[in-house]
C-alpha cells in the first residue's frame, strides 16, 4: 500500500491570492500525485522482488573475495554523480519551479547548463579513477589477483563514469516534469534485464561480465528513455547559472550525504565497538532487512512528492501551502507505515528465521529498530518539503542534533549491548530527527496548535497498531509453533484490518479507487 498525497492546500494561512488563483488545480493536482505515488510504490516493490533475484545471482557467480571488490568499485560508481558538487541537485531543484511559472524556456536552458557542468565534473572524476588505477597498478611477479583485479575494476569504472552520469540525469529530468509512470517503467524493465544480463555477464565472464553488464544496461536505459520521450539532453554554458545551481545544490549535497551517514551509522558502530564486529554487522544485515521496506516506501513516496511541492511553491511562492500540503502527505503515510510494521513486528523473526537461519542471532535486534525505522520514514516528506522551499541550512540543523543523539546513544549501546544496543540508540537517534525535522518542516507554517493537532493525528493510527502488535506478538498462546504463528498473524490482521478499510475508505485505497469528490471552490 502506498500513502495518499493530496493536492496543494488552499488554507486560511495561505496568501489569498495563492488560495483563490485558479491556476491551482487541486482536484486534478491530486489525483495525479495520488496515482503517481501508487505507481512508484507497486513498482518499487517488483523492482525489489527483481532485485533480490540479482542479489542471488551475484551470491552465485563470485566468490566472497570478488564480492567485496565488486561492491567497492560499485559505491565508487555510485559516488560519482557527486563529482558535480550538486549542480544536478540545484538543476532539479529550480526546474519544476520554473515550469509550474510557465518558464519552460528557461527550465531548459538550466538543463543544458547544469548537464554540461555536471558532464564536466564526471569527466574529472574519470581521469582521477583513470590515474589511481594507473598509480596502484601492481608489477612484479608478487602482483596478486586481488590488486589486479582492483585496478582493473577501476579503469573500467572510469568508462562508465559518464555513460552513468547522461543515464542519471536524463532520469532525473523526467522525475523533475513528473513522468513517474515512465520513469517506474523503466525501473522494473532494468531490473528485469539487469537480473538477466548480470546471471549471463558472471556466466561468461565472472566479476568483467558483471561489469560489462552495468555498462550495457545504462546504454540501453538511455536509448528506452529516448525511445519513449522526445526529451534530449543539450550542453550549453553559463557561468552565472553555474554558480546559482551550486550555491542552491551544495547545502542540499551536503544534506543528502549527512543523511546517508545517518542511515550507516549503526553499521559503522557495530564494526568498530561491537564485540566481533564483523561478525555482527553480518547478523545484523538480517535486522536490516526486516525494517528497511518502510525507509524504501517512504522514500519513493517522499521523492514523488518533491516535485509537487516544488510546483505548489512555483504557483503560490507560499512556503505555508507546501508545509501544510507535507503535513497531509505525513498524515495519509502513517498508517500504511504503521501498519506495515506491525506486521514485520509480529511476522518476520518467524519468517525470516525459517527463510536464513545462518542469520538467527541478528533477529534480536529487529523489533527495537523498527520504531526508528518508521519515525524516520514518517520525516522523509517534511525533508523534501524542506529542500523544496530553499531551507537547506535549517535543515542541516535538524538533522545534525538525531545524528549526535544517534552516535552517542549507538556507541554505548554498542559496548554495553551489541547489535541490540545499536537499534535501541537508532530508534533514539532516529525519534530526534523526525521530531527536530518535523519542527522545522511544519512547525512555521501550521502554528503551534496546528502542529500539536498533527501529531495528535499521527498518534492515533501508530498507538493503534503498535497496540495490536503487541498484543499479537507477546499474548501467550500455547500450542505448536506452526499454529502458534498463524494465530498470533490472524490476531493481527483482526486488530489491524478494520483500520486499514477506514483508511482505505478515506484515502481511495491510496489511488486504486478514485472517490468522488466535490469540485474546489475558488474561494
């Protein structure tokens, strides 16, 4: 199930001539946010179920030794969109805002400038991979397979360092006009082709095949998108342009990767302090793999929504109507979310013990991390409502406070009680980060009372479903195990469904079912 975004707010704290512009078409407004975060979250889970079948084959064709190289040079590559100092970012930041002003001419000129700048950056962080390759490259009879194979890996990165690059950005231009249904499309075809090509690719040719396979999978997602779009990337240059882009997205850069520490810093704790470390994070991946589908939900929904933010901001210049419409969005999430993770609550350590048992002990840490895990996802939209309205800073502060919380908390967890003690300082960390956020976010724009009011309305769906887990998961039931699970999941869904068909009937069942609604009044 997915959230139900809404249209942009006409609320008595809007400016007038936001709240009675007739260029704002709520109803349509949200029926296509609505659908489109229905089709980003259902793809997104077959464009999982594709991706644990490419894990699987990965798992199959290397050896422990070749995997680990293999996902080194893959975060290198990953890492390289960041060559452009967020430029790219900055790009996508400005363009749904020009467009939503009718500046489509210049939404597109911003593209050419921000590709041209951003091929730049690409090009440079080839050559620098291009010369550690060469400056590591072992010689000698004492060379080994490993180091070969290390600098190999990288000079083949730097090749596909910019055919990357065109792919990334010509997906997030189409995110920027909100083309999520081709964008999806294209997310489940590569991941289809990518489990097929990667199985082919280690057959013929081991950790170069997989390599190989990423290559040709970009180049074809570029010419998919060009089959299906007329949309074409052009370089052009602006130096003014440049340094706007820059200005706008370095601090949203400088967010992002402060975020993704956040998110690596139970595994960072847990390799450093815990007792046998390694072999802890490795239980550990088990806990993450029970909790990480509601960050994943939340993620994809929170990054349909940008874009509407971004235009509700270009059509109202009302920092109040996007922080009133995230507050909707939060509130439509909470009990998909809430729910989902009663269910992991009570379901997984059974399942995913049968389903790995080698990962058994790692199980104990789940269910403390799920409570940060869903906080969490809950702040993703007041995030992007925030980047949206330009508040790059402010955000940075929200941020920091969870992740100092996290960090001391996790470390002394991590001493006193393991991967347990970690999820318990995680869900710390993480309940500071969505309360901070959610101050920053909201707190402005709804008043005191009005954010107290939301809260009051996250509450209500997360206390029910936590309530229902555990009782589902603690209430003594004798018998054997297999009847023991079954009852204690239909406990769950009698507590839990009756809520969901409430949701579902106010939310049209997160964009299934189209309810009919009365037309906006302009006033």
């Amino acid at each position: 199930m997915t959230a139900t975004p809404l249209p942009p707010p006409t609320v008595a704290t809007a400016r007038p001539e936001a709240v009675a512009s007739p260029d704002v078409p709520s109803s349509a407004e949200g029926k296509r946010a609505l659908r489109d975060s229905l089709i980003v979250a259902v793809g997104g889970q077959l464009e999982r179920a594709l991706g644990t079948l490419t894990a699987l084959a990965m798992k199959w064709g290397l050896d422990p030794a070749q995997h680990g190289i293999y996902s080194g040079l893959r975060l290198t590559l990953d890492h390289a969109n960041r060559a452009s100092l967020g430029i790219g970012r900055g790009a996508v930041q400005e363009i749904p805002v020009l467009l939503a002003s009718g500046k489509g001419a210049e939404a597109r000129r911003v593209a050419d400038v921000a590709f041209a700048a951003c091929s730049a950056g690409a090009a440079l962080y080839a050559l620098g991979l291009l010369a550690l390759a060469w400056w590591r490259w072992p010689t000698g009879p004492e060379a080994s397979a490993a180091d070969l194979t290390w600098s190999g890996g990288l000079a083949a990165i730097a090749l596909l360092v910019l055919i990357k690059r065109y792919q990334d950005f010509l997906i997030a231009l189409h995110r920027a006009h909100r083309r999520f249904a081709l964008t999806t499309e294209l997310a489940i075809v590569d991941a289809a082709l990518f489990a097929a090509m990667v199985a082919l690719g280690l057959w013929l040719a081991g950790l170069w095949g997989l390599l190989a396979a990423i290559g040709l999978l970009s180049l074809f997602n570029i010419a998919y998108l060009h089959a299906r779009h007329p949309m074409r990337l052009g370089l052009a240059w602006d130096g003014p342009i440049v340094l706007r882009l820059l200005r706008t997205g370095l601090p949203i850069l400088a967010n992002s990767a402060a975020f993704a520490g956040l998110l690596s810093l139970d595994r960072v704790l847990i390799l450093s302090l815990a007792p046998n470390g390694a072999e802890a994070a490795g239980y550990y991946a088990i806990a993450l793999m029970g909790t990480g589908w509601t960050l994943d939900l939340a993620g994809r929904i929170a990054s349909v929504m940008y874009p509407y933010f971004q235009t509700t901001l270009g059509r109202t210049s009302d920092p109040v109507a996007v922080a009133s419409q995230a507050s909707r969005v939060v509130e439509a999430m909470a009990a998909p979310l809430a729910a989902g993770s009663a269910v992991a609550y009570v379901a997984a350590p059974t399942f995913l013990g049968l389903l790995i048992p080698r990962y058994a002990p790692g199980l104990e840490a789940l269910r403390p991390l799920l409570p940060g895990t869903l906080l969490l996802g809950l702040a993703l939209p007041s995030r992007e409502a925030m980047i949206a309205v330009d508040r790059p800073y402010r955000l940075a502060l929200a941020t920091l406070p969870g992740l100092a919380i996290a960090a001391l908390a996790g470390a002394i967890g991590a001493t006193r009680a393991g991967i347990v003690g970690v999820s318990w300082g995680m869900t710390l960390g993480y309940a500071a980060v969505y309360l901070v956020t959610a101050a920053a976010a909201l707190g402005g724009g709804l008043g005191a009372r009005g954010w107290l009011s939301h809260q009051a309305r996250l509450l209500l769906p997360v206390s029910w479903f936590a309530a229902g887990a555990l009782l589902a998961a603690h209430a003594p039931i004798p018998g054997p195990a297999w009847r023991e699970f079954a009852l204690r999941v239909s406990l769950l869904a009698a507590w839990g469904l009756p809520a969901m068909l409430l949701w579902g009937r106010a939310h049209g069942w997160g964009g299934l079912v189209s309810r009919a609604r009365p037309p906006a009044s302009a006033a």
